[in-house]
C-alpha cells in the first residue's frame, strides 16, 4: 500500500485535469466558455470548417496507426510459436448471456422504430440495450474462457466497474465544454434537470463495462491475445517523465485557450499526466509491461474501444437514419468537430474520429487504476483461475 503522499500526488494530478482547461477558457474568454454548465451539453456556435493542411496531418497520424497495428512485425513485434493446446471442456453459455438476447432485441427495437404507447418507450432504451450488451458479452466470454467471466466470478468488479464508469463520463461531459462541444445532446428537453442527471448517471454506468468486456474478449482470441506480446521493449527514464508530466499540464492549459486547434487533447492529455504520475510514484500503469516489450494490454484496450465504438456509433446513428425528424431519444449524440468533419461512412462521426477511441479506452483504464489506488480497491478485472 502506497502512502498518502503518493497518493496526495495522484489526486493533485487528477485535480489539474479539471482546474487547466478551465484556467485556460477563462484566459481566453475572460469569462467561462459558450455554453457552459448546460446539461446535457448543447451546440454552441459554429465551428471552423474543413482545413486541409489539419486534415492531412490527422491522416498521417491515422495511416501511421494502422499501419502499427496491421503490420507490428514493422516495427519489431515478433511472431509468437502455434502452441499445441488440449481441447478445454466445453462450456455452454451462461442464463444471463440467453436472459439478455431479447432485452437487447426489444431494446433495439423500440430505439429506433418509437413506438409510443402510454409514454415514448424510446426514451428508455439506451440503458437496457447497453446492459444486456454488456451481459451477452460477458456469456461470450464465459463460454470461451471455460466458465471464467466478470459476472460469473467476480461480479463486485462490475458493480465497481459502473460507478467510476459513471463518475468517469461526468468528467469527459464537463470536459467537453472546455473545446466548446465537441458532441450534443439535441433532445435536452426530454427530462426535467433533475431527470437529465438521473437518467444520464444510469446511462454513463454503461461506458467503462462494455470496453472491458470487449477487452476480455478479445483476450480469449489467440490473434489478438498474443500478436503484440513480444514488441520492442520500451524504458524510460525519471527526466522523460517529468517532462512527459509537463507537457501533459500544458496541453491541458492548451486545451482551454485554443478549444479548436487543441480539441483533441481531450483524449490524450490523460495519458501524460495521469500515466506519469502513477509511474513517477511506482504504480503499475497499462505502460508498465512495455519496458518487457509486452504492448498487448494498452494496444488491447483500444482495440475494445474502437469494437465498442461501433456498436455505439451504430446504434446512434439508426435512431435517425429511418425517420424524416430528429430522434427524440434523450441518449442521441451528434458531432461539432472542427477541421476533421470529413468522410462519413454511415455514422456521426466521422471516419478519423474513431481512431480517437484507441485513446479513449486506455483514458477509461487510468481513470479505473487511479480509483482504485486512491480508494484502496483491486483494479485487477481480468479474470483467471488463480484470482476467480
């Protein structure tokens, strides 16, 4: 157990990623920012059109990033050796995964049919159809990893799970404000204040567990469980963190006073300053395991939250696709992204915003790893027969 002074640390750290892009909005406006404090988050302005030169730079980035996750041998991952196996016992699915098939068919159906009878039964949709999600996931799970899941064996992680999930999307909802509404709720009149924040507490419990069971999928595939398990390996010193750590502080900043130039700092500048001041106070970090040339934890976790992604872009999308008007679902989200909103394959968001999902689940890791050391709790949710 690490003492308080670590952690007073951590907390400090956590603190600078609200206190920044405040300080940095209220420089530049001398006021706070357009649309602040409205929940759900509205559309604020216009936003600054298509810009080849940021454009292009974002593709580069995006082809770099494929281009390490298609092809790791590129860059010095090697080929793990075909292990013979001895068949596992079969495993049928679990009752939750069988309860859960027609709560996430009826869920989806009235999402996007609105079918009103007494009340719109689409205003209720979103929280079940993620949670039996999240259930069928799991029964995937348990099938293929001989009877181990999260619900089956450790279901107190999930209860853990969707209570920093929730606290974790306030954060990014308050966070967003500071690059002037990057996403919007356009049905904000659907609940009164205090039902917006009820409702919305209920739906953010959903982020955190879907990525994770997506993450512990993806670990019972020998593809992906094993493909970046021998990388190069990747140490750094004190000197680098620290100034890793401060440049965190300044995107932060950053992010407040140039909310368009900067509005992706909202997905990274958790990365520099919460992974390095767990690593400067000796936490284990999703980093950690890379100074072995182990990268599967943090390339898996994004990979789940871009699968993920889909499901949410998806389900989204189809709330309007089949309809004249706009939804009247509280959940539907629509982008106000500068510069990038180009190329839109059938969603929202457009086709460079997904690549911002490999960082936003290992942002969501953090979050999880800084709860649980500040509140003493295991962050371990990979279940195996040795911790079940």
């Amino acid at each position: 157990m690490k003492n308080w002074n670590t952690k007073f640390f951590l907390i400090i750290t956590f603190g600078f990623i609200f206190i920044l892009p405040l300080l940095g909005s209220l420089t530049k406006w001398k006021d706070l920012p357009p649309g602040y404090g409205d929940f759900p988050a509205q559309k604020v302005g216009v936003d600054p059109g298509f810009n080849i030169i940021y454009f292009s730079l974002a593709v580069l980035v995006a082809l770099f990033i494929t281009l390490f996750l298609v092809f790791p041998g590129l860059f010095g991952f090697k080929k793990v050796p075909v292990e013979r196996r001895q068949a596992a016992a079969k495993t049928g699915f679990p009752v939750w995964f069988w309860w859960s098939l027609p709560v996430l068919a009826l869920s989806w159906f009235f999402m996007w049919a609105r079918i009103k009878l007494f009340i719109s039964i689409e205003y209720y949709t979103f929280v079940p159809l993620w949670w039996s999600f999240i259930l069928i996931l799991d029964g995937i799970v348990y099938k293929r990893n001989n009877g181990l899941s999260i619900i089956s064996k450790r279901p107190h992680v999930m209860q853990l799970l969707a209570v920093v999930s929730c606290f974790s999307w306030f954060a990014f909802e308050f966070l967003n404000f500071f690059v002037l509404e990057n996403w919007y709720y356009p049905n904000n009149q659907v609940f009164s204040n205090f039902g917006n924040v009820f409702w919305f507490s209920l739906s953010y419990t959903t982020v955190l567990p879907a990525i994770v069971e997506w993450y512990m999928l993806l670990k019972t595939i020998r593809l992906f469980r094993d493909r970046y398990r021998f990388g190069p390996s990747f140490k750094v010193s004190k000197i680098f963190l620290i100034i890793y750590y401060v440049l965190g502080l300044i995107l932060a900043f950053g992010m407040g006073y140039y909310p368009y130039l900067l509005f992706w700092v909202l997905w990274v500048a958790l990365v520099p300053m919460l992974s390095t001041a767990m690593a400067l106070t000796g936490y284990w970090t999703p980093f950690t395991p890379i100074k072995n040339g182990d990268w599967s934890k943090v390339i898996l976790i994004g990979l789940a939250t871009l699968f993920n992604g889909f499901f949410w872009e998806f389900w989204n999308f189809g709330s309007e696709w089949f309809h004249d008007s706009m939804p009247t679902n509280p959940n539907y989200w629509k982008y106000s992204v500068p510069f990038l909103d180009k190329i839109h394959i059938f969603s929202e968001m457009p086709i460079l915003g997904y690549f911002g999902y490999l960082f936003f689940g290992l942002n969501c890791w953090i979050i999880w790893l800084i709860a649980a050391y500040i509140f003493n709790f295991d962050a371990d949710f990979e279940v195996t027969e040795d911790n079940s």
